[in-house]
C-alpha cells in the first residue's frame, strides 16, 4: 500500500490525503477531483454534473447504500 501512495504522489505531484473504508483504493470524491480523472472525463466529453447526478439518483434508488 505504501508504494501504491508514493506511486500516486509521484505520478501527480499529490499525496492520497483519505481513502475509502478499507484504506485500498480513493473515493469517488476523491477521484473526480483528480486533475488527471478531470481531463479525461473532458476528452471523453463527461458532464461531471450529470455524472454527479446520475450517482446521486443512484444512490438514492439502491435502499441499502448510504
């Protein structure tokens, strides 16, 4: 796990301030502000705002998520 961090640090300059629950992977907040996750959402013409909305409706449908 360690490495994975300073994989990701290197990579963007930025260290992994929080992580999910299980201390794996980072969360969808955490992956949607990442600059890199920005762009390609922008080339592949992703509307971070329907995107938002669509998991929100998501969420709010499947009764056992919180």
């Amino acid at each position: 796990m360690q490495h994975q961090r300073k994989l990701v640090k290197a990579a963007t300059g930025q260290p992994i301030t929080s992580t999910s629950r299980f201390n794996l992977e980072p969360t969808l907040t955490e992956l949607f502000d990442d600059p890199i996750t920005r762009a390609i959402m922008r080339a592949d013409r992703v509307d971070h705002r329907e995107l938002d909305a669509l998991l929100q409706h998501a969420r709010r449908s499947v009764p056992f998520v919180n």
